[in-house]
C-alpha cells in the first residue's frame, strides 16, 4: 500500500507533468501544472485553516506531520485524473486516483472525510484548468479567424 500512496506525492506528480511537458505536449503539460497548483494552493490552506490531527494509528510514524484535512495525496492524485482522463483513458485515470485515495485512509492518515474533500478539490480544479483551456483556445479561434 506503501507504493500506491507515493503514486499520490506531489513529487511525483510534477515528474510526471515535467515527462508529459518534455515529450512534446506542453499544452497538457501546462494545464496539469496549473492544476496541481491551484488544487494543492487550496488543500493546504484548508490544511492549515482547520488543522485537523491526524488519526491515531500504528502507522503513525510514517505519517507527515501536516494536517490531516484534506488530504493532499488524494487532491493531486484526482487532479491528475481529471486532466489526464481528458487526454488518455479517464477510467483507469479514476480508479488509480481512487486507490490512492483508499491507501491513505488504509494506512491510517487520513479519515475518510479527508479523502473525500481532497477528491473533490483535485477534480473540481483539473476541470476548471481544463475549461479555461477551451475558453483561450476558442477566443484564439475566434481572434485568428477575425484578423485572418
């Protein structure tokens, strides 16, 4: 469970945005850095607002010490998920963010609550960084096509 949860570090979601960026797909790999920003910008300060202890486990040693609400793992692995499913297969994107989700409340670092409010700031900010997306390459449609 160890190796799913670390799926969900923002560590390893700016590699994985820097390899989408370094591979050619700089428009994806823009949208899913605004995204991890917006959405990790919001969870901790609500992390810090609130903060919430963590639960009381066996495991607690090998907790961070932040907050417990909401949980960070789970908002970035459901960002990604939300910008990547809009590329490549959103099931899979889903499921994978949803076991993450599960590993964080399996290892005892978050409540379920936690899991719950960081999915929803993760999906909620990849779908409002995908939008402006469409909304600037419309505009830019329009635009070229009016000086063209």
């Amino acid at each position: 469970m160890l190796s799913i949860t670390a799926l969900g570090s923002i560590t390893i979601a700016l590699l994985i945005t820097g390899l989408i960026y370094s591979e050619g797909e700089k428009k994806l790999g823009e949208t899913l850095l605004t995204g991890l920003i917006l959405s990790s910008t919001l969870t901790y300060s609500i992390k810090y607002a609130v903060a919430r202890s963590r639960p009381e486990t066996m495991m607690s040693n090998l907790i961070a010490s932040t907050p417990s609400f909401p949980s960070g793992h789970t908002t970035v692995a459901f960002t990604l998920a939300a910008v990547l499913g809009s590329r490549f297969n959103k099931k899979a994107m889903y499921s994978l963010a949803a076991l993450i989700a599960i590993s964080r409340v399996y290892l005892g670092a978050h409540y379920p609550s936690d899991i719950l409010v960081g999915a929803f700031i993760g999906i909620t900010s990849g779908k409002i960084v995908l939008k402006r997306k469409q909304i600037y390459t419309k505009l830019s449609e329009t635009i070229s096509s009016t000086f063209s």
